[in-house]
C-alpha cells in the first residue's frame, strides 16, 4: 500500500470502462466470475466487467436497482424499487421479496458474512425518516434493523466481523455497530464524522487492515479511516461526485470508484468507473447465500 501520509492526484486514477453513468453505484467485486458488478440506478441497468479480457455486460433489469450483488450458485442478487429480486445466470428474473412502497426505493446494499443481504431504501423525495434498513436471508425472510433512515447508504464489516459500519447520508457520519453471535447489531455509535463543506459521505468499502473508505458525494474526494475512526488519508478523485468505492481484481489491491453526473456536474469524467491500482488490499466479499 502507498504511505499513508500521501494521496494519489487526480491524474493517477484510470477510466476502467467507456460510458458515463447517470447514478453509478454499488461497485462489488465477484471473485468467483473475477469481474465486477456496479448499477446505474435511475437507468434501471446493472453492468458488469472483467478486466482481463475487456468483456462488458449491461442489463437492464425494468425498474430502479439500487444495488446488484454476486450469488453463491450464479448470477445476480437486485435490491430494486419495488423489493428484492434473483437474476440468474441465464438471466431468468424471480421475486425474492417483492413488497413496492409508493415514493420509495432500494439504495445500496451488502452481503453480510453469513450470506444474508443487507438492503438500504430510501424515498425519492428524501423525506426525513422515509427509508430503512433490513437484512434479508437466502428464503426470502425480511428482518428489521434499522427503521426511519432517510438515506440509507454504505454498508460494511469489519474483518473480523464483529463490527458493522454504517451511513444515513444526511448525518454526515458513518456509525459503528457490534455485530452479535445470532448476527443482530446493537450499540450503534458515530465512528467518524464528515466536517461541513467536506462532501456528503455515501458508499464505502472496509480494507483487509480493517480501515474504511468512503466515498464523499459532491467532496470529489474518498477518504480512508483507520479502525480507530483516525483520518489518516484522503484521495482527491476527478469527479465531483462519487458515490462508492471497492477493492478488485486478482489480487483484491485495484480500488474501483463509481460516480454520478448532472447538469450540475461539470466534470469531464463526472458519471465514470474508475479505478487506481495497487491502492491497497481489500476483503473478499460473500455472495448472498440464496
């Protein structure tokens, strides 16, 4: 890993694919099919890379995809506008859990280390409390973690999964909770708090050194957390919105960043995957269980 007291200048970071995603989100790193896996929400379309050879999907899966995440048998796990829903390899689509709540949608989401997923919604309007938090478990059952969020964003463990790290945008915190032995969070407490004017912090990604990356909407920039909650590096990115962040390739050390544009983002590269090499050394992620 480069030192920690220096970060990469915006010229180091790399276009990984041609395109520029309205809402780029989600970016994920499937080990077993070595390629990754990252949305574009409000174009309902879910892409996917593998770096060795260049070989691109996209898909589109008919409505809003706040999240597309690997599955333990093949294919793809969607936490969509309207619930929970199985792309297979083959591209056959089925509900896991379909519940639509008028005004809202899936956000992000993650794999929990015992293959449950861990989905995030919010409303449209970004109503004040609109949004949660479940876990969802491989049969289809819907367990409540965090009620009334209002933008339910990153998500993540610690390696040793006794911790979960978590974002509600608006907060600009990311908050800590212990993960106990049935898989249940408790305790939850700020972990690291994003100053006024820095960014809103959104996605993130925890290394295999236990820190945490977060991506800092409309703060061009991805900051990296030791455990301890200490900022001890900041990464200046060339877009003025990037919206998460995750460790990929072979050797888990290639750091992707997914990015949104608008009429107000005047970047160049607003809307771009990018990636930096040799950033550091992530953790292999678990597919969903279902």
């Amino acid at each position: 890993m480069r030192d920690a007291r220096t970060a990469a200048g915006t010229e180091d970071w790399q276009v990984a694919a041609p395109g520029r995603a309205g809402l780029g989100e989600g970016p994920t790193w499937d080990g077993a099919a070595q390629r990754l896996v990252w949305v574009d929400i409000l174009a309902s379309r879910v892409h996917t890379l593998s770096p060795a050879d260049g070989r691109r999907t996209v898909t589109d899966v008919g409505q809003h995809v706040g999240a597309a995440k690997p599955r333990a048998g093949g294919g793809l796990v969607l936490n969509l506008r309207d619930g929970v829903g199985l792309l297979d390899a083959g591209g056959a689509f089925r509900w896991l859990h379909r519940k639509p709540v008028p005004g809202r949608r899936g956000n992000d989401a993650a794999v929990a280390p015992d293959g449950s997923l861990w989905a995030g919604s919010m409303r449209y309007d970004e109503a004040p409390g609109g949004g949660d938090l479940v876990r969802v478990t491989p049969d289809g059952t819907v367990h409540g973690v965090l009620p009334e969020v209002t933008v339910s964003n990153g998500i993540g463990w610690s390696p040793d999964g006794s911790l979960m790290y978590y974002i509600d945008t608006p907060t600009g915190r990311v908050d800590v909770l212990t993960v106990t032995a049935d898989g249940q969070v408790t305790d939850r407490r700020p972990f690291a708090e994003v100053e006024e004017g820095a960014g809103h912090p959104d996605g993130m990604t925890v290394d295999a050194e236990g820190a945490v990356w977060v991506a800092l909407w409309d703060g061009a920039a991805l900051r990296r957390y030791a455990p301890d909650g200490t900022l001890d590096r900041v990464l200046p990115l060339p877009v003025a919105r990037p919206t998460a962040c995750a460790f990929g390739g072979p050797r888990l050390t290639d750091l992707y960043v997914t990015s949104a544009r608008g009429a107000d983002t005047p970047r160049a590269l607003d809307g771009a995957l990018l990636v930096l090499p040799d950033a550091g050394r992530g953790l292999a992620q678990t597919a969903f269980a279902g």
